[in-house]
C-alpha cells in the first residue's frame, strides 16, 4: 500500500476576505490582494517537490466561483452579471464568501480510510459538510462530484454523502484525523473533537467556535467501516483552540508510527498518551511539544505542526515545513533538535506556501492523504497522479487562465467567471475527468 498526496489546486478566485473565524492568520489578512497565479504556482511547486521525494502525489481539481446557484438560492435574479453586480453592491461580504477558494485545502474535503482497516475491504471516503463556516459548505455536493469522477469504481471505493448540516454534525475532515500504522500491525485512527453535541462537554472554548463535534467523528467512522476497535475519539484542548488551533492537525501530525504534538493539542496529555500506547499495536514514537520548548503561540504562528510527515523511498522521513518555521527562533531551533533526536526523521523539506499561510493554511491542509494498493491505483479514474508531463501541462494551464492580481471588486466580474468556467473546462480535460461542474452539465 502507497500513500499518495491529493493536493487541491488553487482556484482563479483566491483571495483574502478573512471569512474564517479563529483562523488568525485570515484575519490578519483580511482584505489583501490576491495573486492567484502565484497562489496555483506556488501550491504546484510543493506537489511537485513532494513527488520529487518520491512521494505518491496526485491533484484535485478546484471548484467553480463565484458560486451562482448560492446566490441564486438568496434571492438575487438576472444574469449571471446582474447577479454579481447586485450581491457586490448589496452584500459584497456575501459574494466574497460564495467566491472562495477554500477547497484548495483538500485536508478538508473528506476523512478516508484505506481498505485494509476497513471491514467490507473498500477504501472510504466521507465528504465533509464543513458546516460551521458558511463559505466551506458551499463545497460538499461538488467535493462528492469529484471524488466520485476520480475514485468511480464501485468495487473498490465508496464515496459517503456529507453528514446532514447543522451545528450537531459538524465535520471538518481529515483535518481533524490521523492514521497510525506499523507494517504488519492493525492501524489505529485518532479523530480529534472539539465540542459535544448531547450532553455537556467538560471546559469548552469561548472566544473562537470548536467546530468538530464528537457526534460528527463517530458518524464518520462508521460510514468508513472503520473496525471499531481501531477508533480513539479524544477532545482537543480548548485553550489551544482558543489559540487558533481551529483544527487538531493546528498542533498534531502523525505518520505511520511517529506522533508528533503539541501539550496544547488535546485535553488531558498524560491520558492521551497512555491511551495511544495502549491501544497502538507496534513500535510506538511519540513526541509531545511542551510550552516551554514552543509556546502555543508561536506553534499557531509558524505552523510547524500544519507539516507534513512523508516516508522516503530510501527510508526513513522527512518533515515538510512551510518556510514561515524559519522565520520563528523557537520553531527553527525545535526543528533542529528534532533532526538531531532519536526518531523516524531524516529531513528537512521546507516549502514556500505563503499564499495559502496568508489565509491560515500550511503544507498538510493543502492535501488529502489516500493510502491505496497497487491495483486500486489502477482503477482511479483519469489523469490525476502528478508526473513531470502532468506537471508542466498545469503549470502552462495556469499562466494562461489566472490572473495576477484580484481584489474584492474584481469578484463581481462577469468575465472573471467566465474566465474561470472556461479554465476548469479545459481542466477536467486534462486531468480526463470527464464533465463534473454545473456549469458543464456535471455534478
């Protein structure tokens, strides 16, 4: 079984509207130009990085904005340009939060779980409802759509409809889940909860919204077939969330048998970590980050646990950073003690994400990480696996579809619109996906 990156692609539409509370990085930025060329590039050039490394890399594409269905549903009528000038002129934060490129954080799109932890031996996928932020759950319907284009064999995927909306079931996705495993031993998966739907949850967060719910992560793993004894369900700590923690990989990363985390990252560290070795079945590497080596704040701030962990063909890991972990002195210097320390990492990977940071989003929330055989890969569908050729096709794409420069205004352009319809037209042939927008009679 290989892992592979499902990386989002950037959308034409990227920019900052700081729409996502407790996400401080969007705030600090809200109302900045954006430069989605650089933006797609960018997020290109760490997929391209990662495959590289030898790791299994593969893309999803982005999701049609301005969303006009949306806009339709509010009640504002006409033309497509009579729509965008009334909403700009009306209620421009709604067309910014319709206009999103949020689904280029693919660690959002959906929770999976291979077919060898599963008990009818399918690979799983839950779309995510993403239903505590407005703009975010614009995107599930078209997420299934196009999971359901790429991964369209029955006999060996299944792909679960978002959860029903509202504030009992609000489900973040993979962000908020981690897999273990050790070659040979049963997997263990952690889903990180913020909040309680029935029933009192003990200490919860105030200034800033905990948006999974336990009900959310439960239901999950049950439509993935997860065996049940391989289900740790643990709160998030509050005062991290409080701290712009909003989703567990915030301050969380794991891979295979290496758990590295923040003390701020879940209630009751001691407990946490006595259950994990409990439970794990293997050679278990835990590594928990006290305060006093990095402060939450400065953990929130760099982003040093939003990395990613990746197994090296040769052996051994590399940790992929966003370059913001050197800007920090604490970040870089814990960074350092980790290469020199006795643990699964041999690397150093650092990846220049700004634009996606500026909107609180490191290297691990740009992908969905998918674990498949040898002959599952063969039944996805299309021309998603990065390659050299792939790569340069996308990478010509962008120069000729997006745009250098957009601010809010621009949004309520009809021939930015069109310019995106026509690019994700010419997208879905590329990456032989067959139609899979509204706007191309799919989804």
């Amino acid at each position: 079984m290989r892992e592979y990156n499902f990386d989002g692609i950037v959308g034409p539409t990227h920019q900052y509207s700081g729409l996502s509370l407790g996400n401080l990085a969007s705030a600090v930025h809200r109302g900045k130009r954006g430069d989605p060329r650089a933006a797609a590039l960018q997020g290109l050039a760490k997929m391209r990085t990662l495959a590289a490394l030898g790791v299994g890399q593969a893309v999803l594409p982005p999701q049609p904005r301005p969303c006009l269905q949306t806009l339709r549903r509010l009640g504002f009528t006409g033309s497509d340009g009579q729509v965008l000038d009334a909403v700009f002129r009306r209620a421009p934060e709604l067309l910014a939060a319709c206009s999103s490129a949020s689904s280029m954080w693919a660690a959002n799109a959906a929770s999976f779980t291979p077919s060898s932890d599963t008990s009818d031996a399918k690979a799983h996928f839950t779309v995510a409802n993403l239903a505590s932020m407005f703009h975010r759950s614009l995107e599930a319907q078209q997420t299934a759509a196009t999971l359901r284009a790429i991964f369209s064999d029955s006999s060996a995927f299944e792909v679960h409809e978002a959860l029903p909306t509202g504030l009992h079931f609000t489900d973040e996705g993979a962000a908020n889940h981690t897999r273990l495993a050790e070659a040979g031993s049963p997997a263990l998966h952690i889903f990180g909860w913020g909040r309680r739907a029935f029933g009192e949850t003990t200490s919860q967060a105030l200034r800033f919204p905990a948006r999974q719910t336990l009900e959310a992560s439960e239901a999950v793993a049950r439509l993935n077939r997860v065996k049940a004894d391989s289900v740790l369900l643990w709160q998030q700590e509050p005062l991290g969330i409080e701290s712009g923690a909003f989703h567990s990989d915030v301050l969380a990363v794991g891979h295979e048998y290496f758990f590295l985390y923040h003390a701020a990252a879940f209630c009751d560290p001691d407990a946490f970590e006595a259950e994990l070795r409990r439970r794990f079945q293997g050679s278990l590497q835990l590594r928990r980050v006290t305060d006093a080596e990095l402060s939450v704040t400065d953990a929130v701030q760099s982003y040093l646990f939003n990395s990613q962990l990746v197994s090296l063909p040769e052996g051994g890991m590399a940790i992929v950073v966003p370059q913001e972990v050197r800007q920090n002195p604490s970040a870089e210097a814990l960074l350092q003690r980790l290469l020199g320390e006795a643990n699964p990492l041999d690397q150093i990977v650092e990846v220049e994400v700004n634009a996606s940071m500026k909107n609180g989003g490191g290297p691990a929330c740009l992908r969905l990480r998918v674990s498949l055989t040898d002959a599952e890969s063969a039944r996805v569908n299309g021309r998603v696996f990065l390659d050299e050729a792939l790569g340069a096709a996308l990478e010509q794409w962008i120069g000729r579809h997006y745009r250098d420069r957009l601010e809010l205004s621009d949004l309520a352009d009809p021939r930015l619109l069109e310019e995106g319809r026509v690019a994700l037209h010419e997208l879905t042939r590329i990456l032989q996906i067959g139609p899979i927008y509204p706007f191309q009679g799919g989804a």
